[in-house]
C-alpha cells in the first residue's frame, strides 16, 4: 500500500516533468466504451510518432479495456488473453510484444486515460476489449497515417455492423437539460442582425429576429426556429442557422418615428422579461419608455406586435418593413400606404399585426 | 522505505523518458489515485442532457451554487440534495457569474453584463435587465467578455480582442476604429482588450489597455485586482497582472481606445512600445506551467483549506492542474512566484472558472470550447494536515527565500546543488509567444536554514531584474519525513529589492 502510494507520487511528479517536452501536438482523443459492446468510434487517425492522449470512458453497464496491438496482431491478442482468462486471471491484458498500449479493465462509469506516442511507421494498428467475450466484436483501429482514410463501407478493420453507419456516435444528443420546447429564446449571432441578436421561436413554427443593438424586430420566419449546433461546437465563428423560411424583413431605416421629424431615435436597450416562455422586451426610444411582446397569428403566418409606449408627448409614426404584407393596427390612422400615425394616448397600448398576404402581391 | 522511493523513480524515470511507455495521468474514479492525501478531488453530478463547460460560478447566500453554461443556461445546485434547478437560458456564452443574493445574479454574456432576477422567488428569473452594454461588439467571434469581479462598490469586466481568423460584421456595435486593426488579435470596437469599471451610478468607464484574452479577473484580499492573459501576440508567455488605472499591459490594438489618442500603434517602436507597458506581476512558463491561464480565486482568510490562505489560485485549461501564486510587494510593485497547487490526483484540464463554497470546499469548472479542455465540475476537499510545500517565495537582493509550511529536513535542505535555478526571459514583440531566451543556470551558491527549520535562504550567483528564476528542488521532504509535494516554482525577477532581508529569527 504504501509502496504504491510512492508510486502513484512518483508518477504524478514524473508526468509533471513529461509535460514539458510532451504537451505540444499533443492528440486528445475520448473514446467511449458504450452499450452493444462496441467503442462509440470505430476508427482513430493520428499523425506518425505523434503524442496521443487517450481517453477511456466506460459508460456502458460491464467493465472493458482497451488495448492497442501491432499490425495484424488482434485476433492473436484476443486468444491470449482468453487463455489468461482460463488460467484464472482477472486480468486481461497479455504480456506480448503484439501489446503496444494498454488500458486496464475499467468498471461502468469509470474513465482511465493513457499518453503514449504514436508509432514512427504508418499502419493500421488494431485496437480490440479483450474482456472474455467482448474481443470478436469490440474493436477498432487507430491509423497512424497523415493521409485520408479509406471508405467506411469496405473497411475490414472494423466491426462488419459499424461499416455503414458513422451514426453510433452521432446520434442527436439533446441541445439542454430540460425538453426542447417552444416558445424559445436565444441571444445568439444571427444572420442579417447586428451582434447582439435575439431569436424567438413561437408556437405555430414562427420565428423573429430581434435586434437587441438596434431595439427592433429584424425580420420573421416559418417553418421551424434556429440550429445552433455549429455556433455551439465551434467557438462561436459560425451563426445560429435559420430553420425555415424568412417571410419578412423590415428594411426600413428605422420602424419608428417620434414627432414630425424624419430623426431615427436614439435607442438604449434596457431588457426583457419573460412570461410564458415568451419575452417582453423594454427599450428607450428618445426617452420614450416602450414595451414590446410578440406573438404568432395562426390563421394565416405572421405576428402581433403588442407595443406600449409611455412618456410620450408627441405623435408617433410606424412605418411598414416590407409592403407585400397585411398590416393591421388596432390603433391610429394610416395616413398613407406605409405610415401609421399614432396619437400620445393611441401609442400608450396598441398592436399591429403583420401577416402574409395569400393572396399574392 | 526512502530507497525504494528513490529506485522507483529512477526505473520510472528511465522507462518513461527513454522509452517513452505510457504515462498514467489520471485515474478515474479509483479511489485512492483521486487522493493526495491533504486534497482530493470528486466528480459533482450533473444533470442529463447538459452540456457542461462552465463559464462562471458562485454561490447564493442560502448555500445553492449557481452556474452558467456555453449553451446560456443558468442553473442552480443545492449542495445538500444534489439537486440541479434551472434559473435562467438562452444566454449567449456567459463567461461569468455574480450572486447578489438568493433571487439576483449578474451574469456577463456576450452582448451585455445582465441582471437576472427571481421576483418570484420560484427558483427562476423572470427579468433579463441590461447591466451595462456600452462597449462595442463587433460579431467577430472572439470578441468573449468575462467578469464581473467585484470589490463591494464597484464591478470590473474584461473584453477580449478580435481574432485575425475572422474579420468584423458591417453591422457593429459601438464605435470602430480601424486602426486597432493590427497584425495578431485586434481591437476594431470600442475598448476590446480593455478591463472596465462599472461604477455604481451605472456608468461604464475605461480602466486600462493592453488585454489580448483577459479570461480571469478577480480581487485579492487587499482589494487589488487581478487578471490573466493568454499567450500570443505581444504576450511571450501568459501571465497574472496587477491592474491600475490608466496603465497599458502590452497587447497593443486596445491603445486606438485611450484617450486623446491617434496614430497607428504598429508603427510605434516596440521599445517605446515596452517602455509603456507595466509587466506582469507573474510570468507563467509556456508548456511548463501553464498554456493558457483563467481565473484568479484568492483563497479566502480564516478558510478550511489549508496553509495557504490570502494567496491566488489559477485554473489552468491544458493541465490537469491549478496553479498557486505567492505575490509580495517589492519596490512598491506586485511581483512573485507560481508553482501548482494541484497536479493530477484526480483532477481533469480544462480549469476554467473556481469557486469556494460555504464548507470550504473548492469548486472548479471545466471548460472547452474547441481548444484543449473538458467538461463538468470537479469539488476539492482539504482533508486536514500539513503538505510540506514552499509557502512563500521572496527574493532577497541576493537570492531567495524559501518559507516551507514544515521544518525541512536540515541533512536534505543544506546541499546547494539540491536547487537547480535557472534563469531566461520572454520577447516583447509581435510574434505569437516567445521561446525561453538566454537561458541560463544560476548557481546556487549558499544555503542558510533558520532556526526553526522553515526558512531556507539561498544566495545565488548572479540576480538579474527582467527574468524568470526557475527553481527545480530536488528530494526534500520535512523533519518527519513529508516529501515536498511540488518542487518546481518559477519566480519573476520584475524588481529586486534595495533593503537587506535576513532569516526571521522565530
């Protein structure tokens, strides 16, 4: 006991000393042991004599191992730790000069992670769970190559059943730890929008883009919300992805005018607040306080925009985003094709419903 | 017993430096490889489904910890039940966390410093409120924001620059600059590569320049702040700074923001470049102690966690490793020494984001993003006793002086060729990062050893302000025999001191 706690000392200040020749280019893999005796990855390429730290995670219900053989050696490896096996051993892992890495046998939940370098010369160099059972059908093969690999389909090094699926591992794992519901929101990078972008999924599979730099809705979609699997993964280069349709875009200068003026308003955002799911924005436009909420219309696509504007002692102008559109307000007078204009007390609590025109333009 | 050590590791050393076997890292979940002993490290539970890089901690006055994660969830763990609640989503990549109290958060995203708040009380935020968002933005995807730090008046963050692997958005926020365009990580919007002020009236103001990827900021004891920087442009090795108003730490593109100013800074001469800059307080080696540096955790007074209470701790994302810093003052100026707190024993790498919990225990997130890192959340225990470890490191104008937490074994400590210094500098320049330059060994040249056994004082050869001292122990181990748990530090020679320092006489 206390000449393997020396041990695992001397380890630890060894690898400390390692990492200083050993940490550049260093190759992180996470391999997972999962249900169906099987590693979640099939195949592994790394680059000759490059460093490799592997990863070994069990998170399947039996114990496995791991073990990395020369060329061609695997199935001899797998027969000898058989016989290690019938001789009573626990331990799975031969002593054979076909073993070039090893991970012991590891319980269910259990990881174990290795750093080793990878061999000088190219080749397929098996690896297989040597577990009683598990060896005939358990196993992959890391290349050591700078090249491409070859077509899944005909590979022989790996098991016949994962030749043509790469779909083990990619099985759509959920986006949270709470169901994918709608209504939804994200602050995120959107497409079309400055780079403090909102997007707002709504029952009914509508969605908007609200910008919270500029204080305005950008632009509206059906057909789904957004994908933000690659802003996720990546370090947030690529934008969310629309799913859908954009169905209307404001591309005015600015929806609001305050007065007489043609003035864009200053804008500061100052919030939200959530309800139901969905949110309540709050903005300043001059020092107009207004709130702003959204919902889906659902007999034909389109949105309600619930608007309060507070403090304000001049008249207010909305002007239309895109003219092939049904606008409607509960509220003021259209005193031309595109410019609603609105009293004080008007604005105060008003709506306008922006739908598409079925009928066509 | 001693002997056996010492032959093992000399086998070890043999088998793994010269044949290059396989290193054991980390062990899992074995029990016993988790424990060093005075530290051990467990895994904390996390919710199914969840994508766990941490991007900030704290903890609620009513004991619940409350964490914010890349996909802009904010949840909430109670300690006691080991249950997960969530409190808020659909952030954009918080970086950090604040607890106001048990129904108010601040949290920094992307776009903004937000205040959460749980009116309510039914465990989630209901209010979204804009903090502060008066700094540019300009959809370059490395523009992060971290923070906020807090010193009980007013709030600090820290913005990051843009990549070069990626350009601006024609739609920004905020003021451009396109001189801030320079060769490396630029600034082409307003105060990127700045730490900021929010002062209580709400205003955000410039504090100081100079950030490339300012991932860590935090108050010491005293109330001074701290923050980290990553290796790259301008940055030869990453790096702990003292932050004070107005000054400039060296990344050059934030200086298009200051005050009054114009030019280019690209065509400063780097000597002029260098003259203005202040230096890190601590130098962290590249590939020795650390690659890229992220929080830092001063470990509270009076705290349940061992000898070294009022000192910083670092999370540090390639190693499995948290790093410890011994500051002290010399010549009016913070500057010291870093060794590891914790290596391995359990503990995995990507060491983003730390926090103490009400039972002392130390919390560390995990993080990743696409560079080297992990997921999910580890817990410290101090488990009681004394590691024998250097406690402190001071330079003296003639050397050093080592402070251990236990007497050190005298027939160990007096050998002089038991310290192995040697001593380099890092480039100030353009470049990404700087080898280690004009490396030397300093010879040791006396030890002396206080009465009590504690204070070791060596005087070297040769003491030249502007390097790194790299100190590698050899075997040591206490009076009774506790081996000396990390014997590398790396001292950063800013400033040596005028006054005589002898051994205390306790």
């Amino acid at each position: 006991m206390q000449l393997r706690t020396i041990l695992v000392f001397s380890v630890i200040f060894l690898s400390n000393l390692l990492t200083v020749f050993a940490q550049t280019d260093t190759v992180r893999i996470t391999l997972k042991a999962i249900s169906g005796l099987q590693y979640d990855q099939v195949r592994l390429s790394v680059p000759p004599a490059a460093w490799v730290e592997l990863t070994l995670i069990n998170t399947d219900e039996m114990p496995h191992n791991w073990i990395m053989t020369q060329p061609g050696a695997r199935e001899d490896v797998v027969d000898m730790s058989l016989e290690l096996a019938k001789q009573g051993s626990t331990d799975y892992v031969p002593e054979s000069d076909k073993v070039l890495q090893a991970i012991p046998l590891i319980l269910p939940e259990e990881k174990y992670t290795i750093s080793f370098r990878a061999p000088t010369s190219e080749g397929i160099y098996p690896y297989v769970c040597t577990y009683p059972g598990h060896g005939a059908v358990m196993y992959g093969a890391i290349y050591v190559t700078n090249n491409q690999l070859p077509p899944l389909t005909t590979d022989e090094n790996v098991p016949p059943n994962r030749r043509n699926d790469e779909n083990v591992a990619e099985e759509k794992p959920p986006k949270h730890p709470y169901p994918d519901i709608l209504p939804a929101m994200y602050r995120t990078f959107m497409p079309n929008c400055g780079p403090a972008g909102i997007a707002v999924g709504l029952l009914g599979d509508i969605s908007y883009c609200w910008d919270a730099g500029q204080c305005r809705l950008r632009y509206v979609w059906k057909g789904g919300f957004i994908d933000l699997e690659q802003h996720w993964s990546g370090k947030g280069k690529e934008l969310a992805e629309i799913v859908g349709l954009v169905f209307y875009r404001d591309s005015t200068e600015f929806p609001f005018r305050i007065g007489e003026g043609q003035e864009i308003p200053t804008v500061e955002f100052l919030g939200y607040e959530m309800k139901n799911r969905y949110p309540t924005f709050k903005y300043r436009l001059n020092d107009v306080e207004v709130t702003e909420r959204i919902v889906p219309t659902f007999e034909t696509p389109g949105i309600k925009r619930m608007l309060t504007f507070s403090g304000l002692n001049e008249s207010l102008r909305f002007v239309k985003g895109q003219h092939n559109m049904l606008y409607y307000s509960n509220q003021g007078e259209w005193e031309d094709e595109k410019t609603l204009r609105l009293s004080p007390e008007e604005a105060q609590e008003f709506t306008i419903t922006i739908t598409e025109n079925m009928s066509g333009i | 017993m001693k002997k056996h050590s010492l032959v093992i590791v000399v086998i070890i050393w043999i088998v793994a430096g010269c044949t290059l076997q396989p290193i054991e890292r980390e062990a899992g979940m074995i029990d016993d490889q988790r424990i060093d002993n005075f530290y051990s490290v467990e895994d904390v539970p996390l919710p199914e489904g969840l994508t766990a890089e941490i991007g900030g901690m704290d903890f609620m006055p009513d004991g619940r910890m409350i964490v914010c994660f890349h996909r802009g969830e904010v949840m909430t763990y109670d300690p006691r039940e080991k249950t997960w609640e969530l409190f808020a989503e659909g952030l954009h990549d918080p970086l950090g966390i604040l607890a106001l109290n048990n129904w108010e958060v601040l949290v920094m995203q992307r776009p903004e410093l937000t205040r959460l708040v749980d009116n309510d009380n039914d465990g989630e935020a209901e209010e979204y409120l804009v903090a502060t968002d008066d700094f540019g933005i300009s959809g370059n995807y490395h523009e992060f924001a971290y923070g906020p730090a807090y010193n009980g008046k007013d709030l600090y963050i820290a913005l990051n620059c843009a990549s070069k692997n990626a350009g601006i958005w024609d739609e920004v926020r905020g003021e451009t600059n396109m001189l801030g365009e320079v060769a490396g990580m630029y600034s082409a919007v307003e105060y990127r590569g700045w730490v900021m002020k929010l002062r209580e009236d709400g205003v955000l103001e410039p504090v100081a320049s100079g950030f490339r990827s300012p991932d860590g900021i935090g108050f010491d004891l005293e109330g001074n702040l701290f923050v980290t920087d990553n290796q790259g442009d301008w940055l030869g090795t990453s790096t702990l700074y003292h932050v004070e108003e107005e000054n400039f730490y060296g990344q050059i593109s934030s200086l298009v923001w200051r005050e009054g100013w114009n030019g280019d800074p690209e065509e400063m001469p780097v000597s002029t470049l260098d003259s203005m800059r202040t230096k890190a307080a601590v130098l962290f080696p590249h590939n020795i102690m650390s690659n890229s540096p992220t929080q830092p955790l001063v470990i509270p007074e009076n705290s349940d966690f061992g000898p070294f209470a009022g000192q910083l701790l670092v999370g540090e994302m390639d190693f499995p490793r948290i790093v410890r810093v011994m500051l002290e003052k010399v010549n009016g100026k913070f500057q010291g020494a870093c060794t590891s707190f914790i290596d391995s024993a359990g503990l995995s790498i990507g060491n983003h984001r730390m926090v103490f919990g009400p039972d002392g225990s130390l919390w560390v997130g995990k993080s990743a993003y696409v560079w080297v890192g992990d997921r999910g959340i580890q817990r410290i225990r101090y488990n009681g006793g004394i590691p024998m470890d250097v406690l402190r490191m001071n330079v003296i104008p003639e050397g050093f002086k080592l402070t251990f937490t236990r007497p050190v074994d005298r027939k160990m400590a007096e050998k002089p060729d038991n310290y192995r210094f040697s001593r380099y500098y890092y480039a100030y320049h353009q470049k990404y990062g700087s080898p280690r330059m004009d490396e030397q060994p300093v010879a040791v040249k006396q030890v002396q050893i206080s009465e009590d056994g504690k204070e070791v004082l060596l005087t070297l050869a040769e003491m030249i302000p502007g390097y790194v001292y790299d100190l590698q122990i050899g075997q040591l181990s206490s009076m009774e025999g506790v081996n000396l748990k990390n014997r590398r530090l790396f001292y950063t020679l800013n400033e040596l001191p005028t006054n005589q320092t002898a051994l205390s006489s306790r």
